[in-house]
C-alpha cells in the first residue's frame, strides 16, 4: 500500500489468494466427503 496512486492493489491481490485457498479447500473437503483420499490436482 505504499503507492498512494494504487491503495487497493495488494488487497485485491490478496483477496484473490484467500479466494482460490478456499476453492482449493472446498474441494478438498468434497473430495474426503466423496471417499476419494487424494487431493484435487494429484493422480
């Protein structure tokens, strides 16, 4: 936030990493609710 001109940038940067972080633990969670013990993206 050291850039007056662009205040939101790292919370919109962050806001998109807390958001894929839940993406990915959604589906890690349906995964372990559908039996499958491997995680999403693993053969």
């Amino acid at each position: 936030m050291s850039d007056p001109d662009q205040p939101y940038g790292i919370l919109t940067a962050e806001a998109t990493r807390l958001m894929e972080e839940c993406q990915y633990t959604c589906e890690v969670i349906h995964q372990v609710i559908s039996g499958s013990r491997s995680p999403p993206g693993v053969l």
